[in-house]
C-alpha cells in the first residue's frame, strides 16, 4: 500500500471525524430536552465519532480499508439520522434551534466524505476533484456560516452584523457564478480566464473571512462580543474554511487556473 494512500487516508479522516462529531454536538445542543430519542442518538453518534478520531492516528497498511469501510457504514447511519430530522422539522414534528437550510449543508458536508469515503476503501486515493466541484460545496456553506454569524450576533453589535451579512452576500454571489462557470465545463474545457479569476477572487474573500472567524472566537474566548455566537463553532467554521482553500490550491495546480 503506498505512502500516499495512507497519507490522503489519515488527513481526510482526521479533517472528516472532527467536523462530523462536530455536527453530532451541535444537533445535540440544538434539539429540544423534550426530543429524548434523538438526543440520545445525537450522543451516541458524537461518542462514535470522537472514538473514531481518536483511533485514526494509529491507520496503517493493516486497517485503513477497513477502518474507511467501518467508517462509512456509521456516516450512512448519521446522513439517514439528519434526514430524519430534517423531514420531521419540515413538517413540524421536531424541536430543534437549527435551521433546515443549516442541516442541509451538514447533509452536503457529509455526503462530500461519502464521496472520498467511496475512494479510500477501495484502497485508492480519492482523485483531485475540480475547483467547481469545491467552489459548489463551500460556497454556500460559508454563505451559511456567514449568515449564521449574523443570525447569533446581539443587535448593539451592529458592525459585526454588517460584516457578516456582506460576507453572506458575497458568497452567494460567487455561489451563483460558480453555478454558470460549472455549465461552461461541459464545453470541454477546463481552464479558461474568467475561472483563473473567480479562483483567485474566492481565494481572497475566504481568506478575509478565515482572519474575520478567528477574531470573533478570540473575542468569544474573553467574552468581548454580545452573541449566542461560540468560540467552538467558529474553531470549526475555519477549519471548514482551510480545507476548502487546501482543496482549491489542488486543483488549480492540476488544472492550471
């Protein structure tokens, strides 16, 4: 088994474990004490997960299959577990303090780790995949992060709120360029201009908005900002954020945008 299967194995692992026993905690936090039963599975899923994280530092050539296919038969179980959730709260029978549309991108999250998990068991590096395919994923998380951020924020904190809501803003502008430029690919060409741009542009305001979620964790961290906002989901918001710029410096190597 080559280095570099173990390599990309235990990197998307240790990036995938955390954000998704992040989810677990946040749904957990979120749902109402009287959702006794999925409280309970929102617990048993952070457990698993942490558990899981804990063990991917010791991945080698005799378990990283099986780890991976271990692993994807719990994330299956956690996609149908948020579905679930989302199903019951788009019918109004389920308490939870997370939005459907803030669901929904963990389901996208989620299913972005199916899509490596899919590589990895086969004992395969998962392929290095085009900006657009990255640009369509964390856009409009970080669309969502940011609205997120603007939703929580106390109303004397006024110019937080702006920032935010102009970071929403944009990102959703860029979400639907990436939507259009996505379309263009089916000329068959892969590198064009326009797209070395809009990598460069995103590059840029992500970045802005890395430097923008530390801030506000430190602010949290000595209670300097009036929110509901926490340093934890900050902490994962840029990490979120990290990874999809690693992910777009990839590609734009392999493509040459």
């Amino acid at each position: 088994m080559k280095m570099n299967y173990l390599k990309s194995a235990v990197f998307e692992h240790q990036f995938w474990l955390r954000v998704l026993g992040d989810h677990a905690r946040f749904i957990n936090d979120s749902l109402y004490p009287s959702e006794m039963e999925d409280i309970e599975k929102a617990k048993m899923f952070r457990t698993q997960y942490d558990q899981l994280l804990a063990q991917s530092s010791a991945i080698d050539t005799s378990n990283a299959i099986s780890f991976s296919i271990m692993v994807e038969d719990l994330t299956r179980q956690f996609r149908e577990f948020k579905l679930s959730i989302i199903e019951r709260q788009l019918t109004g029978q389920i308490g939870i303090h997370l939005t459907p549309t803030f669901l929904n991108h963990m389901v996208n999250e989620l299913e972005e780790y199916l899509l490596i998990l899919s590589y990895l068991k086969q004992g395969e590096v998962p392929p290095i995949f085009h900006e657009l395919h990255h640009h369509l994923l964390w856009l409009l998380d970080a669309s969502g992060h940011a609205g997120a951020i603007n939703d929580e924020m106390d109303g004397v904190e006024q110019r937080l709120k702006e920032k935010s809501h102009t970071f929403t803003e944009h990102f959703n502008q860029f979400y639907l360029k990436a939507v259009e430029l996505t379309g263009y690919l089916r000329s068959n060409i892969n590198a064009f201009p326009a797209l070395k741009r809009f990598n460069n542009n995103v590059e840029v305001e992500i970045g802005l908005f890395n430097t923008f979620l530390h801030e506000l964790e430190e602010m949290e961290l000595s209670a300097e900002v009036l929110s509901t906002f926490t340093a934890s989901m900050a902490d994962h918001m840029a990490r979120e954020e990290q990874y999809y710029l690693m992910k777009v410096a990839q590609s734009k190597h392999a493509t040459g945008n």
